[in-house]
C-alpha cells in the first residue's frame, strides 16, 4: 500500500502536505484535528483513483458549516469530520467527496441526553437506525462538563449492521466495549478520542481482513505501534486524537486493507435439490444472515441435508452437523420427554408442579401465591399456568434476593420464580413454565439435569450424540457451533448488554451472557445440528418398535395439542393440526441470535431450519413460505436414506 501518515503537524504543515500529496493522487482515509488552542493534525493519506474530493481544516462552526453547504451544492458530500475544542469554539476539519443522491446526515454541536431530544447524539442514533442509516464518521470534544459530538451518517445502502453506542466511554468501558463487540464477530470502524480521554467508537458487522486497533497511545506509543506494524503489511486507517501538549492521546486501527470483503455462497452436504438451494440462497441474502443449515426427511428417511455460508473469505463452513441454538424448538424435546413418563406411567397430566419440585421462596417459605399448588403438568404443556413468563432478565433481581453474587443457578431462578404472585389471565406463552418443566422431568427421572435426563432417555436411544446445552459465553462455544451475530433485525443495530454470567458483569455481545441459557435447557437452551433435528422429526414416523415415544403415544400427544383450544397448540409446539387421521406440526425458535423452525406432516414430509442470525421478516414471513414450497414442490428420491452418513443408523 502507497500511503503517507503523520501526526503532530500544524495546520500550515498539514496544507503543505496537502499541497504536495494531492496533485500525485493521494487521498485523504483518515484526518484528526486535537489541540484546539494550536491546532495539531493526524492524517492518513494513500495512492488511489477515485472521485474528486476536497478537505478543509481549521474552521469555526460558521466556517464549516459554509464550506459544508458550498460543497453539497457541488455535489460532494461529506466523508470525515474532526472536531476539537469546546461546544461553544470547536475547531473542525473535514473531507468531502463527490458522490450521487442525497448528501448525508451531518450535525456538530450535539449533546449527550435523551434520544427524544433533537439536540443529542442518541437522538440521531436512533433516528439512524430507524431510517437505515449509518455512522461512519464521528468526533467527541468539549470538556468534562460539556461534552460534545458530531458525526456523518449516510444511507446504509450495503444494510451493515452497526453500533455507535460508545458515546463517551471512559478507558475502562472503552476496552470492556471492544472486547465485546469483537467477541459478537464485529470490527472497529472507528474511534474517537476527547481530550479528557472519552471515546466514541463505531462498530460493524461486516469485515476487512486482518486488523489491530489501539487506544491511549501518546505519541510515542503511537509512533512505536505504527513501526512494529507497518512491516507486517498493516498501515493505519484510522488515526484520532485527542488533548493538548503531554495529555495528547491518540486511538488508531491499523489493517492491511480497507475494502470491505465480499461474501461468497458455499453449499455443503448430502442429496441434490438445486431450487432448494436457491431458495435457500435467496432467503439468506434478504435476512443478511450468514450461515444456516437445513434438512428434509421423508417420513423416516432423511433425503436432504444441507449447510449454507454466505459470509466473507475465510469464514467457517456451516454444515449439517454444524451446531446452532435451538431457542424455543427446545420446547418440543422437553414436551417429547414429558410424554415419555406419562406413556411409563410414573407422570400424569394432572399431576402438579408443586407436588414434584416442593419448591420454596428466598425466605425458605411456600410460594407466595397459594395458586401456585394447583399448577399442573398440563398446565405447563398448555402455557395455561399464569406463571410470570419471563425469566432470562432476572438474574441481578435473583441474585439481590438471596444476598448473593452472580450467577444465580436454576435452583435459585426457580425459588425467586415461585416468589412472583401469578398473572391473572395466562399468556399465550409461557418460557418459564417449559423451563419447569425441565425441572419436572429431571426430578422424576432422578436426573441431575433436564439435559442429563434427555440425553439417556430420548438422545442416545434415537443415537443423536451432538445435541448439547448451549454455552452462553463467546468463549465457551463450542468448536462446531454456528456464530452468532446480533443485526438488530430492521433496525441493523450491534447491541451489547452487561453479563450475568460474573460478578463483575463486563459488557458482552448481546446474546452472549447476557442472558443465562444454561438456566433454561428446556425451555430455549438447547444446541443442535439440523440433522439431528430432522432425526427427532423422523422418529415421529416410526410405527414399529419406536426408540422415542410408543405410536400410541404420539397419537395421543398431538391429538391433545391439536385438541387444546388454547392460541399456541403447546404440548411442544405452536400449531397441531389434525388431518384426518394423521396432524400436520409446526415449532418455531426465536433466540435474538438465532431462528429455528420444525414443521412435518406425520408419515409425511418434514422439515429442520436452522439460521445463526435473526430476521423475523426475512426469514419467515416471507422466506419460510418460499422454502417449504421449494421443498414441498421437489420430487424426493423415493429410497435415498442419508442418516448413516451423519453418525445415525437408518430406522428399522
């Protein structure tokens, strides 16, 4: 890479080199302004064609704010933008570029505040995300008292997914932030730096190769990163100041490329359905999900098995066997498991919850609502218990309750959980009640776990070996499981959130601790691979000899779901339709960093979907229609039986 970096230059050796650099083609990546009272400059210039461009430097807000509107109507729009200084005397440098459509969103003078006010930095975030825009150019300056920001924020025509929630981060939070967003798979794009030390960092979901950011440099240190670095291929995109005289510190990402990489569509697995695969491929596309997997059986048979990647170079593959959370279609095995004991005669519908688990509150006393003792089995299996639904975000309240630290462990979930009065109508659905339900199964089979009682009962007689409780730290997943990335749906925001997982709870990708799946195995905490999925479909068509669950007692299973009268069939699953004599299932999973799906005509077709990412519209309403047609339009071999090559025996 041809390019020219320096720092600590005055304005007047910034427009010289300005002078001298732009007549031979260079152009300006990255351009930082610090030191109000004798303004100092950082800039990254490289070697390349593009379109004409400008910059300025040095100027007041009046100035800028001319210089801006003189070259929206020449048709440049802004690019970069420095500030430093006070809210009331910034000091602003820019660089503008010719480019079509609308000139990008650009403010200086913001506050920090409610995004409900137009003259705050959080306003103009959310307005971004809700228009799809993006920032990719910022500044924080002022002082302790009265910090400041701009930004640029154009169209996100690519629909990046990005977060500039850093407003103002202090070294330590700074760090804690990088470490989390780069844990979600996303890269520094950006950051700033005042001159009291703050932040303001911007992060995306896309990726370009090799990088190596840094933050609370002084020149020197800067200086020494910069020449261990550049012999290694890399040279600095973004370079950003910030203070005066020895409290000068800087904040740089160094890469070897700035162009963003391509994706590229991979196809991995057994059996051949071309429009399956376009079909596939479209839906991906549209939902900007990386990588899925997805597998068809034919009654017992599986005939189609598939991992998709549409992702950057160098990304891991997904397979068939590639591992993803399951989210709520966990709710069928615990509901399979459940019918396991009821068909063995040692659990009863009727049955109650209390009368099982004998649960107690924090204050060791019986469950504060004394309707509580008549919750039953079917009442879980229904989503009719009037249990508080929600549990994943009651960690730190659980925690206060015992006068403990986190984690909290599912035992102490469930005694703060019985502490809660109930509702008094029952929700549509209910987590917490499946989650319980996991409970129930486990007590009864004297398991240590819902998971332990899952993988001897159900896993190991259907030969599933890969199915596991999900991890729910980054650094705990498991080596064949899928990545997550958080999008934000619509809204294409990178969210991160405090961990429950330590006392200390440090930012965490969202997703990725912030939430405590291990607590809820059967409910949405389940991790499995699509063809052990369409494995658990298959054995629902088995007449004979079943290893899951008598025929008799499948029948009588979906016969009480498609008969419950209740807005979510339940019994396992959203929908249970009886045709004829046979049902037509469907469960869905919705997990913030994955999507599910389970759907089967018994004795018929079936089909497992299994996406690491989230796109309620792309991936369902419009996409799940699109692919269960391809499916259901394919002429599936009539004896093509593909599960001994995933480790699983045909079925007798």
């Amino acid at each position: 890479m041809d390019f020219v970096a320096y720092h600590h230059r005055s304005g007047a050796e910034h427009q010289a080199q300005f002078t001298n650099l732009y007549p031979q083609g260079y152009r300006l990546i990255s351009l930082s302004v610090y030191q109000p009272n004798n303004p100092l400059y950082a800039a990254v210039w490289v070697r390349r064609g593009g379109p004409d461009w400008s910059a300025v430097h040095g100027l007041d807000a009046a100035g800028y704010q001319a210089a801006f509107n003189n070259a929206a109507a020449a048709g440049f729009h802004p690019v970069i933008l420095s500030v430093a200084g006070t809210l009331a005397n910034p000091v602003i440098a820019g660089v503008f570029e010719q480019r079509p459509g609308p000139v990008p969103l650009t403010r200086v003078g913001l506050r920090s505040g409610s995004e409900t006010d137009a003259g705050t930095i959080q306003h103009w975030d959310k307005q971004a995300h809700d228009n799809r825009w993006i920032m990719t150019s910022g500044a924080i300056y002022g002082d302790a008292a009265t910090p400041a920001y701009a930004g640029i924020w154009p169209a996100n025509s690519e629909r990046v997914a990005w977060s500039a929630d850093g407003i103002g981060d202090d070294h330590a939070t700074y760090q804690q932030r990088f470490d989390a967003q780069l844990g979600g798979h996303a890269r520094l794009a950006h950051a700033a730096v005042s001159g009291n030390e703050r932040y303001l960092s911007i992060y995306r979901d896309d990726q370009i190769g090799p990088v190596v950011a840094r933050h609370g440099l002084t020149s020197a240190g800067y200086q020494a990163e910069f020449d261990r670095l550049v012999p290694l291929g890399y040279y600095p995109i973004c370079v950003q100041g910030g203070g005066s005289g020895a409290g000068i510190r800087f904040a740089a990402i160094f890469a070897k490329q700035e162009a963003v990489l391509q994706r590229q569509w991979t196809v991995s697995g057994a059996g051949t359905a071309q429009s399956v695969d376009d079909a596939m491929r479209g839906v991906l596309e549209a939902a900007g999900v990386r990588s899925a997997s997805l597998a068809v059986v034919r009654n017992t048979r599986l005939v189609f098995a598939r991992g998709y990647t549409w992702a950057e170079p160098g990304y891991p593959v997904a397979l068939p066997t590639t591992l993803f959370r399951l989210a709520s279609v966990s709710k069928s095995f615990v509901a399979v498991a459940a019918h396991q004991l009821i068909d063995e005669g040692r659990l009863r519908l009727t049955d109650t919850v209390q009368g099982i688990l004998g649960l107690t509150t924090p204050a060791g006393l019986p469950p504060t609502d004394p309707g509580f003792a008549a919750i039953t089995v079917e009442d879980l299996l229904l989503h009719r218990s009037r249990l508080v639904p929600d549990f994943y975000w009651s960690d730190a309240a659980v925690a206060a309750a015992f006068g403990t630290k986190l984690p909290v462990s599912e035992a102490q979930l469930a005694s703060f959980k019985c502490s809660q009065m109930l509702q008094a109508a029952a929700p549509d659905y209910n987590n917490w009640g499946y989650a319980l339900l996991g409970m129930v199964v486990a007590r009864v089979r004297g398991a240590a776990s819902f998971f332990d009682a899952l993988r001897t009962n159900l896993l190991e007689p259907l030969q599933i070996t890969r199915m596991r409780t999900a991890t729910s730290l980054a650094g705990a997943s498991f080596a064949d499981e899928a990545r997550y990335h958080r999008s934000g749906e619509a809204a294409l925001r990178l969210a991160v959130g405090r961990s429950v997982m330590t006392a200390d709870q440090p930012l965490v990708a969202d997703v990725y601790g912030n939430i405590h799946l291990e607590n809820g195995a059967a409910t949405g905490g389940l991790s499995c691979a699509a063809v052990d999925l369409a494995r658990f479909i298959a054995a629902f068509n088995v007449n004979r000899k079943n290893p899951m669950l008598r025929r008799s007692a499948i029948l009588a299973m979906l016969g009480l779901a498609a008969t419950s009268g209740r807005p979510r069939s339940g019994h396992g699953f959203d929908s249970v339709v009886a045709v004829g004599s046979s049902f037509t299932c469907d469960k869905g999973g919705y997990l913030w960093s994955s999507q599910n799906a389970i759907h089967f005509d018994l004795d018929g077709l079936g089909i497992a979907v299994c996406y690491a990412g989230v796109h309620d519209t792309a991936l369902f309403a419009t996409g799940w229609p699109v692919i269960r047609a391809a499916i259901e339009a394919f002429a599936w071999p009539a004896r093509a039986n593909h599960f001994s090559k995933y480790g699983m025996p045909a079925f007798g």
